[in-house]
C-alpha cells in the first residue's frame, strides 16, 4: 500500500533534516563568536549520556616541585587540587509545525520541497539565534544553561551567587576576577584592559594561547576609536569564519550583538566548555499528530547542552565600560 501525503511529506521532513543535520551541527558553533572560539581552543565536549555533567574543579598547585641534585629529596606528598562538582543537563527545543491547509496546497512535489526547506531554515536559524543570547545570559531564564554572566559575573570578589552546586559565599576561591572601569574609556580603557588581562595571566602563566576578549558593539567600537592604528590588526581565523575581530596584545577581542552593554569579558577557555549531549543535540523528534486539530503535525529539534567552568580565578570581566 502506498504512503499516505502525510507519510510522504513526514519522511521529506526527517529524510531532509537527517541530510543537514551536520551543516546544522557545524554552523551552529560558526553562528557563535564564543562557540567558534572554544571549539577552536578544544573547549567543546561531545559525550553520550551520564546523568548530570561531571566538572573537574582545578582550584590548587602540585607543592611538591624542587630543583634537585644528587641526593635531593623530592617531598612525596598529594596535595589537594581537585574535585568534582556537577551541572545539570539543559534542554533547547524548537517545534516545526504543520497545517493540514498547508499540507493540501502545497501537494505538488516541488511546493512540498519548498515548504520544508522554508519550515527547517527557520527553525534552524532560530536555534543560533538562542544559543547566541544565552550564551551571554546569567542562568537564572527559565530552564536555561548557565551563560558568561554568571560564569564570570561582574560581583567578582563579592558573588555569592551558586554556580554548579558551589556557593561562591562559602568557597571564595571558586570567584572569578572583576574590575570596575577606571573612567572614560578615551582615557582608560586600554590600561584597564592591560590590567584585566595581566591579572588573568598571574593565574595561568603556562595557558596563554588561546585567551580572548568578548564585549558588546558600543565597548568595541571604543577601543578601535582609541587605537586607531590598530585596525588593521585581526585575528585570521575569526576573520575567516565571519566574525568582526581586532587584536589586543596579540589576542582576539571580539563584539557580539548579545553580550551585554559595557562589559567586556577575559576568557581562558583552558577552564570554560560547553558540554554537548551528541547523541541528543540537533535530534529531530517523529512527527505527531496535534489532539482536536485535524491532520496537523508537530515535530521538535532539540539540543542538549550546558557551559562550565572549572577554575573561574582565570576570568575576568571588566564593567561600566563607557
């Protein structure tokens, strides 16, 4: 017996989705200026399952370094450098729906082509769009992963706040740095910056390389104002993947339209992922019928994700940038 349209038009959905599910994949670390950067420092984690996500927390020093000659003793001791903390799973969906009167006039084979690239292009482009707002967001929305203003939060010192189980009020040592901007930025931003990222460094004197700066329009276009002669100066790979990036100090500083007014954040991504469920990330779900709604369909996409940190004394953020 041969499929029903409904059937047919549901295996073009999934037949189609199944083909770009990797272009999907790939472009959503390419729509993110900070996915991208941490996908090319090694900061994103695949994995299949496990219950909550595991983060190993890097908070102190192996004390048992000497210089040694003949005779020497090297201390024979382990000190207490890790532990385990854990974050939840969190869930991102976007529905694709299907109208029954959509379904019927759009029968001929390449209007039904046309509607599902129309309907997945759409979808698509709005999970990018939500996972570029979140990733700046501070993890309090509704069921929503933690993001760089919680992360690395502008109470600094002071932040009392939660983060993967930890209260940052009891273990300050699980704060990360902040700095109140000195005055105008025509004035102070580039020493302020320097400062910033000099005081990351103290941290992480051996992981350098892939340290970058993330801020709003307003704070980028003020720093291109006030280094004029470094315009010119980018960094290749942002450039080549589309993002509008310049150099400070030979790392990458970079605008996105989400990251919040007059903030720029320091980041090492040695101690900041995201963390993927692969085998739930940009899963499309079987097409169901709707109840009470004859012949309409619904189908959802569905990404499975979380960002942590491990060792936030490495980051900073620099505020009231203006």
């Amino acid at each position: 017996m041969p499929p029903t349209w409904t059937e047919t038009v549901d295996n073009l959905f999934s037949s189609t989705w199944a083909e770009r599910k990797a272009q999907a994949i790939e472009q959503a670390f390419l729509k993110t200026p900070v996915i991208f950067w941490l996908r090319e420092a090694g900061r994103v984690d695949h994995i299949n399952g496990y219950k909550r996500i595991e983060v190993p927390l890097n908070y102190g020093a192996n004390e048992t370094v000497r210089w040694i000659t003949r005779g020497t003793p090297v201390p024979i001791q382990d000190n207490e450098i890790i532990t385990i903390a854990y974050e939840d799973w969190k869930y991102l969906g976007v529905s694709i729906m299907r109208w029954f009167e959509e379904d019927q006039k759009n029968r001929a084979k390449a209007q039904a082509i046309n509607l599902v690239a129309t309907k997945t292009d759409t979808a698509e482009r709005s999970l990018w769009e939500e996972m570029e707002r979140v990733v700046f967001a501070d993890g309090t929305g509704l069921n929503e992963p933690n993001g760089l203003k919680n992360l690395i939060s502008t109470s600094g010192a002071s932040d009392t706040n939660t983060v993967h189980g930890i209260s940052r009020s009891t273990y300050t040592w699980f704060r990360n740095q902040s700095k109140a901007a000195t005055g105008a930025a025509a004035v102070y931003l580039v020493s302020d910056m320097r400062t910033c990222l000099n005081d990351i460094t103290k941290y992480s004197k051996s992981e350098l390389q892939d340290i970058f700066m993330i801020t709003d329009q307003t704070s980028f276009e003020l720093y291109e104002d006030v280094c004029l002669e470094m315009k010119i100066l980018m960094n290749t790979k942002l450039a080549e993947a589309g993002f509008d990036s310049i150099v400070f100090k030979g790392r990458p500083l970079i605008w996105s339209p989400s990251a919040p007014s007059g903030e720029m954040r320091f980041v090492n991504p040695n101690y900041i992922k995201l963390v993927t469920d692969e085998g739930f990330f940009m899963e499309m779900t079987d097409w169901k019928s709707i109840p009470d709604q004859p012949f309409d369909r619904v189908a959802q996409i569905v990404c499975t994700m979380n960002m942590v940190t491990s060792r936030p004394i490495c980051q900073k953020v620099l505020y009231n940038i203006a």
